[in-house]
C-alpha cells in the first residue's frame, strides 16, 4: 500500500479530457479544470439525451452526441458511469483507444470492475489506471457539481502489475493538481474499506427509509411533518442515484456480505443490552463510538461549512 501527501501541480498535465457521464463528478471536474487550466479542452458524453440538453445549457464542456466523437484524440478519458455500465463504455471506444490515451474510472467497486476489463481491453489494459476519488454529495446531474468537490479528499487507485506506471504518475499527478491526497492500495481492500466507510451507511440509510415508510401507523406525510434533523441527516444519502447504488452492491457482493454480517452482530449486542436494561454496556458502547466520530473530524474528513460549501 502506498500513501502520496497531496502536493500541487501547476502545468498542464493533459491537453484533452474526455468525461463519459455528465454527472455530479463529471461537471465538479469539469469546472475544477477550467477554473485551474483555462486552455485544457474538455469533452464530454452522456448516454441520455436530457442530461446532454442540461450540460450544454450550463456550457459545461464540449458535449458529443456520440461516444466515438466525445473520446477521438482525447489524452485522458474519464469513466463518470455507474460501475454495471463501464464495460459496455470500453467496448463502445476501444477502437478509439490509442497509445497517447490514457483511461481511468470514478466508480466505487475496484476488483470485479477489473476483472471485466482484461477480456475486453486485452493488451490495452496497461492503459487504464482504476481510480476512485472518494468525494461526493446526495445531488445527481450536471447541474450539481462544483468546483471544491475533490479539495482536501482521499483518491485510491488500485493499478494493476500491467499497468504503465507513467500513466499512473500522470493520473496521480492529475488528482493531487485538484486538491486530492493519494493512496494507493489493492483492489480487494479498496472494496473492503468502502464497504464499511461507505457502502455500508447507504444501505443502512435506504433500509431506514424503508422501514419507517412500512410502519403501519406512520403515514409518509408524518415522516416529513415530524422528522428531526437525526433523520433528516442520516437518511439524507438514500436521494443518492438508485442505479448507482444498485451497481455498486451487486458489484461489491463479497465484502458486502461480510459488513452487513459484522453490522447485524453489532445490532444484536444493542438489542440484547436495551432487553436487559444494562445502561452501563450501552454508555461504554456510545461513548467509545462518539469518540471515534470525532476522530473522523480531526482527520479533515468533515466540514462546518453547510451544504458541503456548495453555496
């Protein structure tokens, strides 16, 4: 495993970047770009008609009405799709895939991603860096990105023995230039870390949103009319993007499995101690896991700033 402090890089790292998916990463890229290299040219495709209607609207980039046109003579091709889509992407620009190109990803999953590329990328598999900058919100669309999404965040990339260590360099240096600090580690332990960090609390969110919605006596209206801002809070990212999320589990199953397995033995040790009344057990439990909380705040890993400091 290998940690890179974050350092900045003010030349021009790629002459042409293609985004595939028009997203809420995409456009927080495309607008961290500008705003740092005003001569970069920027590409982009999204499979939806609409979503290319938004981009061109807000002038986000070049927006292609084809894939092949998007990713033609691009140096660095940015896969902003949900993780189920990629190798259907590949398969639709690998006959654009040149020696100077070099591709990378944003998803969430790192080692079935992989494994689905080496049949379909073959002897050009030295040329994609997996990637996943670890920054985001609830929001979806082009309309929701902004330029201080990656600032202070974590990227992993999880390289392969086939893969050229310039185009790992170059898609480093590209992520550090944004604000990003790097770490690079295994693909089976990327998907175990973001399953617990994660993965894991969407689910957990989702459920809970669903639970209180099948609660016979709770009607929906009672949900928004009474809901404290500990609800509002935790359940605010089951509004993030369902195929995403659908992908990502399906994609992820293993350490999924393990984490929900771990969460469902802690939940247990919960119920047990509410049974008993043993208060002494649940104090010691919620005092050892606020001071966990806090850590992550020491870590840089939240902000004051509300909304994200998107407005």
């Amino acid at each position: 495993m290998l940690y890179c402090r974050n350092y900045w890089r003010n030349e021009l790292v790629f002459k042409r970047i293609t985004l595939v998916g028009l997203g809420l990463i995409a456009s927080s890229i495309a607008l961290s770009v500008k705003e740092k290299w005003k001569k970069v040219e920027i590409n982009g495709y999204d499979i939806c008609p609409k979503v290319r209607k938004s981009a061109r609207k807000i002038k986000l980039c070049q927006v292609k009405d084809k894939l092949n046109e998007a990713v033609k003579g691009a140096n660095l091709v940015i896969l902003c799709v949900p993780v189920g889509q990629i190798p259907e992407v590949i398969k639709g620009l690998s006959e654009e895939i040149t020696s100077e190109m070099i591709i990378t990803d944003v998803g969430s999953v790192k080692l079935s991603l992989i494994e689905s590329l080496v049949p379909i990328l073959q002897e050009k598999m030295n040329c994609f860096v997996p990637g996943h900058p670890i920054a985001g919100t609830e929001k979806s669309g082009p309309e929701s990105g902004f330029s201080g999404l990656f600032e202070g965040r974590w990227c992993i990339l999880t390289p392969q023995e086939l893969t050229d260590s310039n185009a790992v360099m170059k898609v480093k240096n590209f992520w550090s230039s944004l604000g990003m600090n790097i770490k690079i580690m295994s693909p089976e332990h990327h998907d175990l870390v973001l399953a617990v960090t994660s993965h894991a609390p969407h689910l957990i969110a989702y459920t809970m949103v669903g639970v209180v919605n099948d609660l016979e006596t709770v009607t929906e209206s009672e949900i928004i009319n009474y809901s404290a801002a500990g609800f509002r809070d935790f359940t605010r990212i089951a509004a993030s993007d369902p195929t995403m999320w659908r992908d990502i589990f399906l994609n992820n199953k293993k350490a999924h499995l393990e984490v929900l397995g771990r969460f469902t033995e802690e939940l247990f040790s919960l119920q047990r101690a509410i049974r008993r009344e043993d208060g002494d057990y649940l104090l010691k439990y919620f005092k050892r896991t606020r001071d966990i909380r806090k850590s992550i705040v020491e870590a840089g890993q939240d902000t004051k700033n509300p909304d994200f400091g998107r407005n």
